[in-house]
C-alpha cells in the first residue's frame, strides 16, 4: 500500500501537468523551457551538495566511480546487444538521408559538462556550508515536484497524446527490452559487487533520467548509492549517448535509442533524429516516454518506499 501511495505521489505532477496545454509559440511556454533549465541545474547543484554528506568521501572516490562505471559499462554492452538481436530480427529501414552536425553534437556535449559543473559547485559549497546539509533533501523533493509537472505541461503542450505514444507497438517493444536489459546486468552487478539486488535494480532503474533518479534512490539507500553512484550511472549514460548515437545508428538504429534511454524523449532526441532521419523519430518519443514514466515506478518499488 505504502509503495502505491508513493508511485501516486512521485507520478502526480507529471500527471497534473498534462493536464495542461500551453501554445508552444506562447511566452508562457518559453518560461516553462527556462525554468526546467534553472530546476536542473538547481537539483544538480543540491544532489552535489547532498554527495558532501558521504563519510569519508575522499577516500570513497575511486568506489564511486568504479561502482558506477561497472553499472553503466555492462548495462550499456547488454542493451547494445539485446537491440542488435532485435533489430537483425525486424530488420528496421534507416532513412538514407541522414545528416550530421558535428558542431550541434560537440555543442550539445559541452552542455552536458556544464552539467557536471553544477554537481561539483554543489559539492563545495556542502564542504564550506555544511549547515545546509539537512535541508538539501527537501529542496531536491521540491524542486523534482516541480520538474515533473513542468514536463507534463510541455509534453501535452508539444502534442505529444498519451494514446499515440502508449499504443505504439515498436516503441513498447524496445521498452520492455531495454528494461529487462537494465535489469539482467543490474543482477550481475550485485553479484559483482556483493550488493542486495534490489539496492542494484533501484540504481539501475532510473534508465538515464539523473535528476530523479538520485534523489529518489538517496532517500531510502543514502548519498553513495543515491547522490553519486545513481546520478553517475545516469548522467554517464547521456554524456556517452551523444558520442555513440551517431555510430550506432548505422550498426543498430533501436541500440542508438537503447543508449539514451529515457532521454530519447527529450535531451539526445535531436542527436537522434540528426543520425536517424524524421522516420526515427515517432519510436523514439514513444520509447522516451515510457521509459520516463516507468523510471520513478520501478525505483519506488525496489527502493521498498
């Protein structure tokens, strides 16, 4: 019962947000893309503020990053070669005129460094205020509130209709793929690493979207695996997906799509579509989304919230 309330709780500001539609032309909605814009970076900063509070953190580095290199690693090879069977079994057509903007794309990874910054401004600023410690986890439930309803709104605002991309057979396919993909290396991981599976199932569910899924898996399992090893595993996930989309798509355009995992709705979209053609684009959405619906659902009911 307490998992139910809790999924209903995490999904009811996405929920509530598409309830709304704003015209994409509106200075209304060019507000929402800016404040998503401060929102991220502000749960970044206080997920960076929220690592400082791991006890001997220097000393824990080299484990944080070896835990989520290992995660993302295998997670990454199994995806790649579960959509690769997928593929030479559907056998996809890949529009032929595809084009690349090798500007657009170092642009692009150059943002997600700027990512990065904000966690490590966090993380000195917990170091010399460490008074805000306590705080950081309410402001990080607030702020993910807001940013949930704010992707609502702009999904029911781009005309994204729940019926078209729920009901889209290739997209629900290459979900349930990529999530029991996710699942099976998570598995092998906890054996790896001595950890609990459900400890390895909640970190490896957030299926690229960093932003929630640190702060989720902070609250029930702490800032190691939480703050760092979660938001990592994730954030790596985008960082990498920029570099591999455009090689991929040419080996296996549903890998390309498995490598951005949820941020295929939003973020690596136009790498997507870029590498992709338009034709790409409608399994992408579809896959993006239901991947971001169900990251906060699968992380509540391994986290035992």
């Amino acid at each position: 019962m307490q998992n139910l309330l809790t999924i209903i709780w995490i999904n009811s500001p996405l929920l509530i947000g598409y309830l709304f539609n704003l015209s994409v032309e509106s200075k209304w909605y060019h507000l929402t893309d800016y404040l998503l814009t401060v929102t991220l970076y502000t749960i970044l900063f206080v997920t960076g503020v929220s690592i400082t509070s791991i006890d001997n953190l220097g000393s824990e580095i080299f484990k944080i990053f070896y835990y989520a290199g290992l995660i993302l690693a295998l997670t990454l090879i199994l995806n790649i070669l579960v959509m690769k069977l997928y593929d030479l079994k559907v056998k996809p057509k890949v529009l032929k005129n595809r084009t690349q903007n090798y500007s657009s794309r170092w642009k692009i990874i150059v943002n997600s460094f700027k990512q990065i910054v904000w966690v490590i401004f966090g993380g000195l600023f917990g170091f010399v205020f460490p008074k805000w410690l306590p705080h950081a986890d309410v402001l990080a439930n607030a702020l993910l509130m807001l940013m949930l309803f704010i992707i609502g709104l702009q999904l029911r605002s781009s005309g994204v209709h729940l019926k078209e991309v729920l009901l889209n057979r290739k997209g629900m396919q290459l979900s349930v793929l990529f999530i029991i993909s996710c699942w099976i290396a998570a598995i092998l991981v906890a054996y790896i690493l001595s950890l609990p599976i459900r400890e390895s199932l909640a970190i490896n569910s957030g299926f690229g979207w960093y932003s929630m899924s640190g702060s989720l898996v902070t609250k029930v399992y702490g800032a190691f695996l939480g703050g760092a090893v979660a938001l990592i595993n994730d954030l790596g996930r985008e960082m990498i997906a920029f570099v591999l989309i455009p090689i991929l798509m040419k080996f296996s355009p549903s890998a390309s799509m498995a490598a951005s995992g949820s941020t295929s709705l939003d973020c690596t979209l136009p790498a997507i579509k870029k590498a992709g053609g338009i034709g790409i684009v409608p399994v992408a959405i579809s896959f993006g989304f239901i991947t971001t619906v169900l990251a906060p659902f699968f992380i509540v009911i391994f986290s035992g919230m």
